[in-house]
C-alpha cells in the first residue's frame, strides 16, 4: 500500500510541475512577462507542500 501512495504522490507532482511549466512558458511566449505564483497560506496538506517544493525547484530553471 505504502508503494501505491508513493506512486500517487510522485505523479501528482509530475502533473503538477508540468502544468506549472506550461502556464509559464505560455505566459512567456504569449506575454512576454514574468510569472509570478503566491503561495502564503498555510495549509497542512501533502499535496500542497509537493506543488510548493515544484514551484521552487520551477524557480531555479
């Protein structure tokens, strides 16, 4: 089971990281601008630290 959710999380950031790509190369391509992406809450939830941890490792690309 362990194995499964691993698994999960590990996709979820995959398509998370990709969708974060994307949005920014369109507004890159699109606008010509710089991307910006707030992230003050605090919200205790796996999945949000995972999109946080891709959004920084997005940053320093």
């Amino acid at each position: 089971m362990l194995g499964i959710t691993l698994l999960v999380v590990v996709l979820f950031l995959a398509v998370i990281s990709a969708v974060l790509a994307g949005s920014i190369a369109y507004c890159n391509e699109v606008w010509n601008c710089p991307v910006l992406f707030y992230t003050g809450t605090k919200y205790d939830n796996k999945n949000y630290e995972s999109m946080v941890s891709a959004l920084l490792s997005l940053q320093k690309k």
